[in-house]
C-alpha cells in the first residue's frame, strides 16, 4: 500500500507489472523515482515485481509513470489480465532457461579444466579456446548485467548489476590483457564464465521459487469456473462466465463449482466452501441461502439467481486483498532498504581497498584484483532484498487459504506484538441473533398483547433485540398494527404514540428514568441465566418536547411486562478465548447488556475481565483507555502477559475484534484489528483483518500466523546479513575464490526464499 502524500488532491491508483529488477536496491531506487514525480505515492515490490502507485493524472499521467520507469533503465506496463501475465512470465522463464543452457555448455569445458586442477591433473586449453568460449558468456549470457549496470549508473544509483558487471568484467579483462600481451600470469576466463554462469542459475532458482510463492493467489484465481450454465429467455445455455450479469439464472450441478455468487432458489444440498473460508466442513443450502463462487457443490442440483458477477463476487475481493497485501511493505523492511539504499558503495569502496590493499602489501596486482572481484561478487544484495517481501507474499497467501484476509503487511507485522484483544459480545462472541425466551406480562396482559405491542415500537429500530421480537411476532402469526412517531434514543429504547396513549420499550434502567416500578429480583434472576432482559410500559404523560431531557418531568405509567432474550455463545468462543490466553493474550470483552448479563456470558466464554453498558459511541474510548493502561497494572494475568512479552520480546499493543456498524471507530482505535466476516461493510472496510470465518479462533490463528511470519523474516534477515558478514571479510583476506563466491551469492538468494516458501506449511496451533 503507497504512503499518504498530502500533497495529493486527487488520488488515482493503478498498479504496473516491472520487469528488470534484480535486487532490492533496483527496488528502491525505482521506488525514488517514482515518488520524485508530481503528486505521486509509489512503493515497489521486487518479490512480486510490481510497483503500486497513486497518482494525480492532471499532473502526471500513464505515459511519464511509464517513461520515468524506463529512464531508470526498467520496463513497465499495467496489469493484464492473469492467465496473460501468467504466459508472459513463463516466456520470459523460458528465455532465461535458453540462455542458461548456452552458458552451461560454453563454460563447462572451462570448468572441466578448472576441477581437474584440484585432482593435480593439469591440462591447459589454449588461451584463444578459452577466450572463445568465455567472450559469448560474458557479452549474450551476460548481457542483463551490462545493460542494469548503465542503466543505474544512468539515473545515478548503483545495484547489484553493477558488482557482477564490474567482478566479471574485471576477471575477463585481465584474462584478455594476459592473452593479447602474452604476460606470465594466468588467464581467469573460467572464472568469469562460472561466475556469470552460477548467478544466472540463482536467478532461475530464485524466479521458480518467488512463482511457488505467489501460489497461494493463482490458485485462488483459478478457482472460479470459465463456464456456467446460464437460463436466458427460458432456454439453458453455456455462456463464459466473464458474460454473466446480475440477475441471471444459473445451474450448479453436482461436482462442479458456483461460476458467480447467487441465491439458492430451488434445490438442496452443500457446499465445500473451505476455499472461501477455510471451513473444511461443508455447509448445507436451500432455498433461500446464498452460494459463493468458486464454491464446490458436493450434491444436488442447485437453481440460483446470481447476486454478483465479475469484480463484485467474494473470490474477486479476496484476490484483490491478498494482491494488496503482498504489494505492501512491513515496517520492518525499512531496515533492509535503508541499508539497500547505501550498499552498492559501500562495497565498491571496500573492493577498492581489498586491491590497493592486496597489491600494495603482496605487489601482485592480478592476486589483488581477483580479491577484490570476489569482494564484489559475495556482497550482492539480493537475498537482502528478497529477505522481507517473499515471506509476506507467502503468508498472505497461507492466511488467505485458511480464511483469512490481511488488508496489509503492516497489520500482519502488528499482530505479533498484540498483548490485549477487545472483543465485542454481539456477533463475536455469539451467534449475533438474538431470540425471544420468555414473554411475562403483567397482571391482566396476555403474552399476545405483549409481544404485539412491543411488536409494534420495534418497528422504528433495526437493533438485534428488535429485529428478534419482530421474528418472534411473525412465528407467532401476530402482525403489529403501524404506528407513526416512535423515537429512538440509541442505546437505551424507544418511545411511540399508539391510539393517543404513550408508550416505551427498552432497557429495566431506561423504564426506572421514566418512573416506571421494575421488580430488581426477577431481573436480575432472568440476567444472571446470561439473558438480556427489555421492559414494555405505558406512560401517562406526553412525550419530551424538543430540547427537553427524558427525566426532567414526573411520569406515572404503569408496567405491561417483560422480554427476555438470549444470544448463544458461539461453539468454538470458549476455546478461541482458552487459546488467546494460553499465548499471552489478555481478552477483555465489551457490552452493552447490564453487568449480570455481561458477566453469565464472560464465564460461559471463560473471559475473567469484561466491561458491561458500554454505549456503541463509547467503545472506540474504552479502546483508547486500555492502549493508555500500564502493562503491570493488568493484575495476575497481565503480568504473566508482561513476563511473555519480555521474554518474546513483543510490545504491548490492543487489539479489537468486532462485527457491527457500530464496532467501527473501536476497531479504527485498535492497534490491529479482527471483523467477521458476517459483520456489517463499514465494520470490514474499518479492520486491518477480516475472518471469512465468524469465529473468533481466526484471531489466534492470525496471531500465530503473524509470530511465524516475523520469525521467518528474522531469519531470513540473518541468512542475508550472514552471507555477507562472514563473506565479505573472507574474501578480502584472499580466502575466498570468485567462483565460490559467486556460487554462495546465488545460494543466499535461494536460500531466503525457500526459507519462506516453508510457511506454506503453517498450520493452525488448533
């Protein structure tokens, strides 16, 4: 994801497929000068070779995006279709692999040569043979390095082309100059061949393996079925899918997958949706249910009606995340691209001094200057760059897999550090609906005439509790009269005018500010059950007129009965919340129900601390005040949690896990924060983390992810740091051949990213 430019009025965002880079500093210096141009905001992904880019197109255009990408010595061009893109690698692929085999079989003799020397065979092929073979290598074979090397010494930056042009081309020049002058030293053509030779068999191990880790993503993409069996005009036809429209009527038959989504309309059966989910159980459908695409049918034959084709289905605002993801950067990539940005010079600086040291100390200026090539070769840095990016691209794809979707690196990279996690009850917690368990009227009031009144006010709210008494009213063939001036005050309940008689509905507290007698025992008896408890009465007065206060007048009224509710704990809570707290996570859930009510479903979830008549507007606060709260302070949990930090070396950031509309500014508040998948849009789009699962076991299973990933990238960071530590002094004290060397650079690259590539193997702790 690009950084915020304030200087940008009118952001448009396009993302362009690179080709050219090599190493991560070609990454960043293209990345500089994209971010040079007028209002633009640029961040380049070398693992996944694309630049994501917000622009004003009134001061900078396609065109010069395009052209300032190749006058820093790359190509560009927007992103095309996948199944494109897709050939167009592999036949990029198949060029490199031509290349290679011509390399392998120019160099092999030379390096025949070179290996029976260390058997004490010494057989010496003439000089002109050896030039003959190496001069393809260096200059066809080895053309990219020649052309990346001027094209960053153009824009006034150096990379990794331009060690390898300069290590080789130093090892072949000398070798001519021995050869044309006929000096007494040895010829290096071998090393310069094999050099040249083994960078470009990293380059191919390392292209394989970044393809393996991008997986993830053209599995998905290959999903969703290229035809459908669509009904037009009463006539069943094959149409591609790309030709579907909203509205259309389609066929799912058995074993083959939903082309788009849809509503069932006739049939039965079940749906394999792990894809979707990671649900490994299938889900059963009738009428009535929607169908995702890419959705397998395991039985029966399905009539649907689609809901959403094309960019708007489910799998499309998957693919579009984890792409997202896998193009944004992790804070702790900051590091190697600092240390990317000053490299290159800091190398050429230290093989200057390896051969001035070397051949002042030893007079030998050919020892001297195959040191300082081997200085060159060890120290690109590649696996540097590849380091961070490619265990993202494949943990996104992982999580992805299992159901859940990161917004963005950043997130995952945050995760980690989590130490508490705000949890909502409503839809988190449980099931988030809500069903009427008792109707107790008072003397004289039928449980019909109850629940048709209260039917009645609950039609001027869409909160749960009334959604579920109008549910309730319909199961029980009663249909409330219509009712005009019912007025809401959120949070508490609702007032109406029926037949010039004043009425309210809400909470037993709400019922006691308008003067109404609540029985306290029988209450609390029905909350300490885990049930939520809403009063109806009939007040005698007037409604407030506008800008008077609810409890600023005496009212008489007299009380109709109660409504008890009851939302069940989600079968996998109790051992989502057993799990966060087994790995230092200190769960606290928020309510809005009384705290008898709050407390019945804490303990049923096994949650020791919770915070009860929470105001939807207060949440995000409560966030606020826990981010505020010293870790010591948290009691016998939270120092355990503290001790866990300090030992793993986590900070101790609040995360939020949530659902509604109103969830909303508490989980833009969070340090990182989890919506369900079955929550309202506004509450997704406000989470860094969405769990296509409704179950708060995708919190944990994030988290973990998130401590796989950061150790993947420590150690891969090591690997990177290691080859250079210990490679660079090596070759500086002449212990370390150009050939060794060289085949240790294309290692490390490989190395990183197979280290990454085993993240494919996570698998949830549950």
């Amino acid at each position: 994801m690009c950084a915020y430019n304030p200087r940008m009025t009118a952001s448009t965002h396009i993302d362009l497929q690179i080709s050219g880079m090599h190493c991560a500093s070609c990454s960043a210096r293209l990345e500089k000068v994209l971010n040079q141009l007028p209002e633009v905001a640029a961040a380049v992904n070398i693992a996944t070779e694309k630049a994501h880019i917000d622009y004003n197109p009134k001061q900078t255009d396609l065109a010069a995006l395009i052209k300032a990408v190749q006058g820093a010595g790359f190509d560009a061009h927007p992103l095309r279709d996948f199944a494109v893109e897709k050939q167009a690698r592999i036949a990029a692929y198949r060029r490199e692999q031509r290349q290679f085999a011509i390399a392998v079989l120019l160099t092999l003799p030379l390096l025949v040569e070179m290996l029976l020397m260390f058997f004490g065979v010494h057989m010496m092929m003439p000089g002109w043979l050896q030039f003959a073979l190496a001069t393809p290598v260096q200059f066809w074979s080895g053309r990219r390095f020649y052309t990346g090397a001027w094209s960053s010494l153009k824009s006034g930056g150096s990379n990794m082309d331009v060690l390898v042009a300069l290590g080789t081309s130093a090892a072949y020049l000398l070798s001519c100059a021995v050869l044309l002058f006929n000096l007494d030293q040895p010829v290096y053509f071998e090393a310069s061949a094999t050099l040249i030779t083994l960078i470009l068999l990293g380059k191919l191990l390392e292209a394989r393996a970044k393809s393996k880790a991008s997986g993830a993503l053209e599995a998905l993409i290959n999903l969703q079925p290229k035809l459908a069996h669509v009904e037009r005009d009463g006539v069943m036809q094959e149409l591609a899918v790309e030709q579907m429209q909203a509205g259309d009527l389609f066929l799912v038959r058995p074993g083959e997958s939903a082309p788009v989504d849809g509503v069932v309309l006739e049939g039965s059966s079940s749906m394999d949706e792990a894809m979707l989910t990671g649900e490994s159980l299938p889900q059963d459908k009738q009428p009535g249910d929607k169908v995702y695409a890419a959705t397998l049918n395991q039985h029966g034959l399905l009539k649907c009606r689609a809901l959403a084709v094309g960019a708007h289905t489910q799998l499309a605002a998957i693919i579009r995340l984890v792409e997202q993801a896998q193009g944004s950067k992790a804070a702790i990539q900051k590091l190697a691209d600092q240390i990317s940005a000053v490299f290159v010079p800091v190398v050429l600086a230290i093989a200057l001094l390896t051969l001035a040291g070397w051949w002042l100390y030893g007079g030998d200026f050919t020892v001297a200057l195959i040191n300082a090539v081997s200085v060159l070769v060890i120290a690109c840095p590649c696996a540097l760059g590849l380091a961070t990016p490619t265990a993202i691209v494949v943990a996104t794809g992982r999580a992805a897999q299992m159901g859940i979707l990161v917004k963005d690196a950043a997130a995952l990279e945050r995760a980690h550090k989590l130490s508490v996690l705000v949890v909502d009850k409503t839809g988190t917690l449980t099931e988030g609906k809500p069903g009427v368990t008792d109707l107790l009227p008072a003397s004289g009031i039928s449980p019909d005439e109850l629940l048709q009144t209260a039917a009645l006010l609950a039609q001027g709210s869409t909160h749960p509790l009334s959604r579920a008494l109008l549910d309730h009213a319909r199961e029980r063939r009663i249909t409330p009269a219509q009712a005009a001036g019912i007025k809401e005050e959120s949070g508490h309940g609702l007032h109406a005018e029926i037949g010039g008689k004043h009425y309210l509905l809400g909470s037993p507290a709400f019922a006691m500010r308008e003067g109404i007698a609540i029985d306290g025992q029988q209450i609390l008896a029905l909350q300490q059950q885990g049930k939520t408890v809403i009063a109806l009465a009939r007040i005698t007065s007037p409604l407030p007129q506008a800008g008077e206060g609810l409890g600023e007048r005496e009212r008489d009224g007299a009380l109709l009965g109660y409504i008890a509710f009851a939302d069940q704990l989600r079968a996998s809570s109790r051992a989502a919340v057993a799990q966060l707290t087994a790995m230092g996570i200190r769960v606290v859930m928020l309510s809005g129900d009384n705290h008898a009510t709050a407390q019945a479903i804490a303990a049923q979830a096994g949650i020791a601390e919770f915070r009860a008549e929470v105001l939807p507007q207060d949440k995000a606060a409560q966030v606020q005040s826990l981010k505020q709260t010293p870790p010591l302070k948290w009691g016998k949990q939270a120092i355990r949690t503290a001790d866990a930090r300090t030992r793993g070396g986590r900070e101790g950031l609040v995360g939020m896990a949530g659902d509604g509309i109103n969830d909303a500014p508490a989980l833009a508040a969070a340090d990182v924060s989890f919506a369900m998948r079955s929550g309202s849009d506004i509450a997704i789009e406000a989470a860094d983390i969405t769990l296509m699962r409704n179950d708060l076991a995708g919190v944990a299973d994030a988290i973990s992810l998130s401590r796989a990933t950061l150790r993947k990238i420590r150690q891969n960071l090591f690997f990177a740091f290691a080859y250079n530590v210990l490679g660079i002094p090596l070759a500086m004290l002449g212990m370390l051949s150009p050939v060794i060397a060289g085949a240790a650079m294309a290692m490390s690259s490989v190395s990183v990213v197979s280290n990454a590539l085993l993240l494919k193997r996570w698998r949830s702790p549950r």
